[in-house]
C-alpha cells in the first residue's frame, strides 16, 4: 500500500495577549510554518526514485523537507520570491545578505556560481547557499519585492503656501 504525500494548509492561532495566526504546511507527517522556510530549490529524483519528490525545501536550521511540488509551484502558491536561474526559491520575509563569490583554492565548485545568499538560523548562526543568478540581481529582486510594497503608502497632498499674507490666524490680526 503506497501512501502519497500532500500539501495541506493548517491555521494555527494562538492565544497570548493578541492573537497570532502562522501558516503551516502539512507535508507527509510533518508540520512546517512557512515562515521557518529559508528556500525551496529542485530535488534530483534520481537520488530517491520511489517517491514522486520535485522540491526540497530547506529550512532556516537547514533541515530538508522533501515535497512532490515544483520549486516554481512552491513560490506561487506560498508568495516565495523564485530565481528562475537557478530555479531557487527564497522567503521574502527572511532578512538575507547578499555578496558576490569566487572561487578559492580549497573550494571550486563544478557550477559558475556568482552569488552567495546568507541567512541566520534561529540560534543565531551563519548558513549560506550558493546562486547563479549575479549578485546585483538578486538584489535588485529581493529589494524591488519588498520596494514595491512600501510604494503602496500614499502621501498626503500638501495644500500651497499662503504667500507673504501668511496664514489665517495672521489675517484674522490684521483687519
């Protein structure tokens, strides 16, 4: 008897001194908040080709949890911000910082990758993965995400000066 994973969405609310709802994903027996969620990236089937896996979603810790999603159908349906270069999809709510990468003596990886997208983990310690994608567009892309929803803030318009009479209370005085 084969038992096939899938995604299920769960509202969690807990009750302290306001209320908090956390998104959490049920994969198989294990629940994942999606805000613990680093990155989803391709999974090779070949390393496991029982399972029917397409996606491996790596968690801030660096946990790996297999998923039979696509990192592309990930991202569309948990809002991730997708790198379609490196078919890699990121947590737009995780602070990341972004440097470019060479590579060094000791470490040449088979891959040209440019970027490394560094994060930490919930102990405080520094993880990192390696992208394709160039350094100033993934920083273009994580910051254009989060610029284009503080663009939506309006500003107040601003009525025009009143000249050299000044303002009303003023006018009021000099009649």
């Amino acid at each position: 008897m084969q038992r096939i994973d899938r995604l299920r969405h769960t509202e969690i609310s807990s009750t302290h001194k306001q209320e908090i709802h956390t998104k959490v994903i049920t994969i198989g027996k294990k629940l994942v908040p999606v805000e613990q969620v680093a990155f989803v990236e391709p999974f090779d089937p070949d390393a496991n080709p029982e399972k029917n896996y397409k996606g491996r979603i790596v968690m801030l810790n660096r946990d790996i949890v297999l998923t039979e999603q696509t990192p592309q159908e990930f991202a569309a349906e948990h809002k991730l911000h997708l790198f379609t270069e490196d078919s890699v999809a990121v947590n737009r709510a995780i602070v990341f910082r972004v440097e470019t990468f060479e590579p060094t003596e000791s470490f040449k990886p088979a891959k040209p990758y440019k970027t490394r997208l560094k994060w930490r983990d919930l102990t405080g310690g520094e993880l990192s993965k390696l992208l394709l994608t160039e350094a100033e567009t993934v920083i273009a892309e994580i910051l254009g995400a989060k610029v284009e929803l503080a663009k939506t803030a309006k500003r107040t318009a601003r009525r025009p000066g009143r000249g050299r009479n000044g303002s009303r209370r003023m006018e009021a005085f000099r009649t």
